[in-house]
C-alpha cells in the first residue's frame, strides 16, 4: 500500500481502530522496505518490497497507535 493509498484510506474512512471502532484519523513515520538476499554460491536473489506506517486512531477519548507493516488489516472492507 503506498503512502497515497494510506492517505487515501485515511480520507475516505476506510480503516477501521480495532479498539474503539471508529475511522482511524491519522499516520506517522510512514518508510517503504526493501528485504533482500543474495546468495552468491548458488545465486539465488529475494527481494521484498512492503511498508510500514504508524496509524493512529485520532478520536475522542482513544489512544490508540499501532506501527505496522499490514495497514490493510484494519480495513474495513
């Protein structure tokens, strides 16, 4: 999900606080990730690319703030 997509999501209500259920309200300290490894013996190559971000709940009387790599998981669709 890039960081337009979590925007987007944000804006439109599309994630969801497990905690207290309402629309998650903001994000934070938003990096993408490259995960690689090289063998050289046998020249096998995995690359990962993902992302993670801080999403945090924003609404009255809830603290909630979570950094993951899977915003998708709080999506309410």
């Amino acid at each position: 999900m890039s960081l337009q997509a979590i925007k987007d999501a944000i804006a439109n209500e599309k994630l969801i606080c497990p905690k207290c259920k309402g629309a998650i309200k903001g994000w934070e300290k938003y990096a993408e990730t490259i995960d690689a490894v090289r063998d050289g013996f046998n020249i096998q190559e995995i690359d990962s690319n993902g992302e993670r971000v801080t999403l945090i709940c924003g609404n009255e009387g809830c603290a909630w703030k979570e950094r993951t790599e899977y915003p998708l998981e709080f999506s309410k669709d």
